[in-house]
C-alpha cells in the first residue's frame, strides 16, 4: 500500500492503516468534505449523515485499493458519490426537489428572510433544470468547495472539463434569473 504524496492529503506522512487512531483521525479531516458534497447530492441532513458514516466504513473495508493517486478527500468522495447512487437506485431513484429547512440567515427585517427565501427556491428550482453532472459540477464547487481538480477526479473528467461546465451552468442560472427578472417588471 502507499503512503499518499499529495499536499494537503490527510493521509499525508504516514501510511494508511485500518488502526482505530489513524481511522479516527482520518475522519476527522475529511468527513465534513464528504458530509458536504453528499448533502448538496441528497439536500437532506438525516441522509447525507447516514450516507457520510456508511461511506467511510467501506472505505475502511477498502483501504489497500486507495493507491495515493488522488487527494484522500476526493477518493471518499467517490466513494460517498457511488453509495448516492446505490441510494437511488434502491429507492427508486426519487430525488428530493428541496432542500430541508435549515437555520434562516440573519436578516433585519422579517420580509428580507423571505425574499432570500424564495431566490433560493427559485436557484434551486433552475437547478433541476440543468443536466446532471453539470448541476453536481456546481453543488460540488458550492457545497463541498473542491477545487476543479478534484471535482474532475470525482466525476473522472478533466480539471478544464469541471471548469467549463461550471462556468456554463453558472451562465445558465444567471439568464433564468434575469428572465424572471424581467417577466416581474
């Protein structure tokens, strides 16, 4: 097994074992990454922490197929993104078209609350719109914050390749939005 050699990997100047203080370890680094990109999957806490804890018990179980050719986040990612679609797969692939409630931001007044409130429900609906992997392109850069580089090891395409359909669907969404803009006046 190697010891991986990326910066910033969390398995970086040790080699990975299946002991209890590295494992724990290890999570503790990147289980927010992976929380993160499978909540902005799945939209809904419960699932994602579900799925978060199902994703690193098999990556324990396949710790000596992880060769140190990719960021450590970025393979739990894979692995968190093929449990997603196992997910739907058994459930017969019914995706939540909203988000769960979560904490409202912070705003002065009552009626700001709810005009952020339904922008992002009208973001998140354009969202839908959009094919898929350039929607999971953008929740993986909003959501999980990976860089390009590592959405395109998640999806296995190309850095530029992540880059371009972000920029697209980004494109997208801005001339929903002005659309409906203009419709409003």
């Amino acid at each position: 097994m190697k010891t991986s050699s990326k910066a910033g990997d969390s398995a970086n100047g040790f080699r990975i074992t299946r002991t209890g203080e590295r494992m724990e370890q290890l999570y503790k680094e990147n289980a927010k990454i992976v929380y993160r990109y499978l909540l902005s999957l799945c939209r809904n806490r419960t699932l994602a922490e579900d799925l978060t804890q199902e994703t690193f018990l098999r990556a324990y179980q396949s710790l000596e197929r992880y060769d140190g050719s990719c960021r450590l986040s970025t393979w739990l990612c894979q692995i968190g993104r093929h449990i997603w679609y196992q997910h739907l797969e058994k459930n017969k692939r019914e995706i939540p078209m909203e988000p769960e409630d979560g904490p409202a931001p912070v705003h002065s007044r009552p009626e700001e609350t709810v005009i952020s409130k339904m922008e992002l429900m009208d973001t998140l609906k354009e969202m839908q719109k959009l094919p898929p992997q350039m929607r999971e392109v953008i929740y993986l850069r909003t959501a999980a914050e990976l860089s390009f580089r590592e959405i395109g090891e998640v999806l296995g395409k190309s850095e530029n390749w992540a880059r371009v359909n972000f920029y697209r669907g980004k494109e997208m969404l801005i001339k929903a939005a002005r659309a409906a803009e203009w419709e409003e006046t």
